[in-house]
C-alpha cells in the first residue's frame, strides 16, 4: 500500500472514531446522500449488484446503498474507520469490509458492478492513479460515482481569497496533538461557524439571498 498519506490516514480514523455520525439526525444524512447519488444510474445495475465503497468511512452512505443492491464491499486504508463502519452497518447482511488502500483494493479486475468514491481521493498523494485502480475494478460500462474537491473556478475573487486565509488556519491546525485539535475545533465551531449557520438559515427563512456568505 504506497498510495496513501498514513498521518491523514490516521487522522480520518481518530476523526470517525469521534464522529461516528450516530447522533446525526437520518433525515439529514439521507438528503445528503440523495444530493450525492442524485446523478447515480441505479436503473442500469444489474439484479443483486456486487460494487465497492472506496474510503468508506464510518459508512455513512453505504448505509442507503447497501438495502439497494447485492453486495457491498467497503474499503478503507483506517482500521478504526473501518471498525466504525462495523458498528454502524451491522444491520447489514451483504457488507463486507476490506482495510487497503486505493491501490491495494482486494478484487479482481473487472469484476465490479458500480463503485463509489466521495471525498477521498483527493486525499491521496497521487489522486489520477487512484482513479485509475478503481475503474480498474469495474466491469466495462459500469458506473462509478466520484466526488472531489475543486479549484473554485467558478467563484468569485473574494471567495477564494477567504478560503486561503482560512487554510492557513487549516495547516496550522492538522500540525497539532489530536486531542488539541479536537478542542480549538469545536471552539471555531462554537464561535464561528455555528454563527454563520443560523445566520444563513434565518437569512433563508426571510427569502434573503446569502450566497456571499463563505459557509
């Protein structure tokens, strides 16, 4: 497994052994699933489907796909995460779980019928490979949902000016102890982003446009 940064490796398993999402509302995580998948071709996939969960996590959407399809295999270079993912898809028969990497992935090629990937591998140091290995696992013409950070092309100047100055916070943060982290964290939440958040809904409820807002 080379393809793959073990401190953010770590990091994702300290955060969603914190984060388990157990106390997230499911309404919520079902929006957000059904916004993700919202282009996903479930009408195409064959009965019982077989597919994979690339960076699954603490399962946060395997648990709506995997009542959805055959088999769910998912993946996860975190041992903690993965133990997360256990718990919370428990219920769930048709899982099975795999701690690789994205290059390290336990299935033939071509042997997958979809796959996912949401905000993982623009995490790795070589994200093009990444991809590669994973459409490697599909069957030809299989769909692969992928989600991944962008460069803000189509945001204006000021946006991407605030989001530079806040990653300077961001680098200087993920240096820290964990358990520092997590404090200084929850207190930005508390002070800032909480703030922002009701501010934006108030906004809303209002008919106010709140689009400048960098949330």
């Amino acid at each position: 497994m080379t393809n793959l940064d073990p401190a953010v490796v770590e990091g994702f398993g300290q955060e969603w052994t914190r984060f388990d999402q157990s106390t997230v509302q499911q309404d919520e995580l079902l929006a957000l699933f059904e916004a993700y998948f919202s282009v996903f071709p479930w009408k195409t996939l064959p009965a019982n489907a077989t597919g994979f969960d690339l960076g699954c996590g603490s399962g946060r959407w395997a648990q709506f796909v995997a009542p959805r399809v055959g088999w769910l295999h998912c993946v996860d270079a975190s041992a903690a995460a993965l133990a997360v993912a256990r718990k919370n898809l428990q219920a769930n028969s048709n899982c099975e779980f795999h701690c690789a990497s994205v290059d390290a992935i336990p299935l033939p090629d071509g042997s997958a019928d979809f796959g996912y990937s949401l905000g993982v591998l623009h995490h790795i140091p070589d994200t093009q490979k990444g991809i590669v290995e994973c459409v490697r696992k599909l069957k030809p013409g299989a769909p692969f949902l992928l989600y991944l950070y962008y460069a803000f092309d189509n945001r204006p100047w000021w946006f991407r000016s605030l989001w530079r100055i806040s990653d300077i916070g961001r680098r200087l943060l993920c240096r820290l102890p964990f358990a520092l982290r997590s404090q200084l964290c929850d207190l930005i939440a508390a002070t800032v982003y909480w703030p922002l958040a009701r501010l934006s809904a108030g906004s809303e409820r209002l008919g106010m446009n709140v689009d400048h807002l960098p949330l």
